[in-house]
C-alpha cells in the first residue's frame, strides 16, 4: 500500500511506505518493480478474463430464470456481482500502478472507492453463504422459518450499504495529484535554463497533516483485516466445522461427498487470503518502524506476489459455489445447448421471424424454470 503525504508536511518528498532510512529518501524498490513488470500486465490480465467470464457466466444462468430459488442461490448472485465489478477496475488499478493516472480526480476516487466496496461486500456474502449452509443442514428445524428470500434480499441491501460505509474513507482520502518527488526540475549546465518534465499524476493517498495519515493509515488496513477477512474466516471455521460434523453423522454418499465440497472451500479461502492478509497485518504493525530499503523492497515484493494469489479467488468463487453444484452445472448446460441452437438456426438458411424467436427463448425459460426441483439451492 502507497501512501503518500502532502507536500507542506514532508518538504521537500512525501512521507511514503516505500522511503526507508528515516522516510525522506525515495527507494528504488527494483525487486518489486521488476515483480510488478511481469504480474501486472500478465497475470492480472489472466485473473481479469478468468474472473470476467466465469462470473459473467454465472450472472447470465441467474438472469435467464423467473425467480431466485433459495437464499445460497441470493447470495451467490451478489458475490458473482461484486467479483465481477472487481475485476473490471482491476485493469485501471493496475495501470495506475505502473503508469500515471490520466482520468482525473472523480474517476480515481471512483475506482478505489467501488475496489473497496467489493472487496467488503464479497467476503461478507461469502460469510452468509456460510451461515445459510448451517443453518439449512445443522439448524434444519429452523430453516424453514430463517431462511427466506425477502430475508435474502434484506441482508444483501444491508451488506452493501455496509460495505459503502466502511469505504467512505477510501473515498475521501484518495486523490488525483502530483507528488512533489515527481516534479523534477532539471538545471542544464549549458544554458542555466530550467527544464521540467511532464507531469506525473497519481491515484494515491493524501493528507492534509501528519496525524491524519498516522490514523488513516492504521485505520483502514485494520479494518481491512478485521471485516475483510478475520470475520468471514471465523464464520466459515464455525459454520463449516458444525456443517462437517452434521453430515459425518449421515451415511450416505452424497453427503460425504458434500463433506470433501466443504473442505475444499474452506482449503482455497485460506490458502488464497491467509498469506496476504498477514503480511499486511505485519506491514500494518510495523509501519512507522525504521528500516532499510532492503527491507522495504522485499516486503513490498511479497505484498505484490501474494496480493495476486488473493485475487485469484475471484476467478475460483465461480467454480467453488456455483459450477461445482450438480444442478447449476445442469442448468447451465441447457441454456448454453438451447442458445447454440437458436443460433444455429439464425444463420441458417431459414431465418426466424421476431415473433418465432419469441416464442423459442420462452419456451427456453419455461424448461429452465421447469426443471428446477422446488427451489432448491444449486449448491450441495
């Protein structure tokens, strides 16, 4: 994370996160740059498209049905949502990154601000997906009672707004601006005429005083670990051990398969968001530490390697919570079978009338909603 100060309180750089000896001195970091070179225009190119089409895809099954049929099914349609608005700013974040910023102030506070809010909002319905699944299987008594649409419906409204709230500071601290150590002024030895280079504006942090960015600064990555991510991995831990528990009592195949779907959710959330989240936990404890630029460039290279393995659960959510489950993976192999032949038959030779193309994605959508057995959930 970059975080920068404004000129009048650190003359004549800003205070950053990547200055060592003392925070005056810009470091060159070039382990991290020559990181940055290859995972930002490669590898988060392959986590845009992966993430692009697999919650696309998601997103296209639910909107070729009448009505949502469970709450799992509520929520997995707002995390494909959020991981789907991720990874369309991931682009603009990435070349903001390694380039400067040419979109001006609303655009940048836009783009940090939606990261924000996703980020919140998708772990949060990963969360609820967890406690939907406890209380279906563990708490069966009570699902018929607790688990309803409106009640679905409600609870995504409230984590988005939620999540809007908790990045309200991310709205009002990222700015469009200059920083003072990219204003290079040169002096040729020849004419004594002064010579500056074009301007380089950043999407960053700025603050007006020192106390500010110390409370920000600590603030917001904290919060960050604490509803990010410590609150969903505590929910799923309890919720999916409960869930483990109940079904080992159940002999039956399908549950036990239902078990290893479990594990395996659980396995990919940790693996993918542990690592990064403690090395911002450490960067977060240590941030007003001295230390070296040696030490600053390799934290910051780890920070950039295992910020993309988190981003990576973007592009797996899909295959975890939806294709996995026997009855969307059906789902969609109908709409996709039934769009190929109503393609087929637009170039063929015999070209549909408007009210006979009508009339088939009806009858589509009278079969894909027919299919479906009582509202069940696709997954598990």
């Amino acid at each position: 994370m970059n975080i920068s100060n404004d000129t009048t309180t650190y003359p004549p750089y800003e205070y950053d996160d990547n200055y060592g000896d003392g925070g005056y001195e810009p470091c060159s970091n070039s382990n991290n740059n020559s990181v940055n070179a290859v995972v930002g225009p490669y590898i988060h190119s392959i986590i845009c498209i992966l993430g692009l089409v697999g919650n696309s895809l998601v997103i296209l099954t639910y909107a070729l049905y009448k009505r949502t049929k469970s709450m799992t099914d509520v929520y997995l349609l707002n995390v494909a949502i959020a991981d789907l608005l991720f990874v369309l700013a991931l682009p603009f974040i990435v070349y903001n990154e390694l380039y400067s910023w040419p979109m001006g102030q609303v655009a940048c506070k836009l783009l940090r601000g939606s990261y924000s809010v996703n980020l919140y909002s998708g772990m949060l319905m990963l969360a609820c997906i967890s406690t939907d699944r406890y209380i279906a299987i563990v708490q069966a008594r009570r699902s018929f009672r607790l688990r309803s649409l409106s009640n679905s419906r409600i609870i995504c409204a409230l984590i988005w707004i939620f999540a809007l709230l908790v990045s309200v500071p991310t709205f009002h601290f990222y700015h469009w601006y200059q920083p003072s150590h990219n204003a290079v002024t040169w002096i040729s030895n020849i004419t004594d005429q002064e010579e500056t280079t074009d301007p380089q504006y950043v999407c960053e942090w700025k603050f007006d005083d020192s106390n500010t960015a110390s409370r920000v600064k600590v603030a917001v990555p904290s919060t960050q670990l604490a509803i990010g991510f410590f609150l969903p991995l505590l929910i799923m831990i309890f919720c999916y051990t409960a869930v483990i528990v109940t079904l080992q009592k159940a002999k039956n195949f399908q549950r036990h398969k239902a078990v290893r779907v479990v594990m395996v959710v659980v396995l990919v959330f940790i693996v993918c968001h542990l690592p990064y989240n403690l090395a911002l936990l450490y960067q977060t404890v240590h941030l007003y530490v001295q230390s070296d630029c040696v030490e600053v460039d390799s934290l910051q290279t780890a920070m950039s390697v295992l910020q993309t393995v988190a981003y990576l659960h973007c592009c797996l959510n899909p295959v975890l919570y939806a294709f996995i489950g026997v009855k969307f993976r059906n789902h969609f192999r109908r709409i996709f079978r039934d769009l190929w032949c109503l393609g087929k038959r637009y170039i063929g030779p015999r070209r549909f009338s408007r009210v006979t193309s009508d009339t088939f994605m009806s009858t589509i959508r009278r079969s894909v909603d027919g299919s479906s057995e009582n509202g069940t959930s696709f997954t598990m």
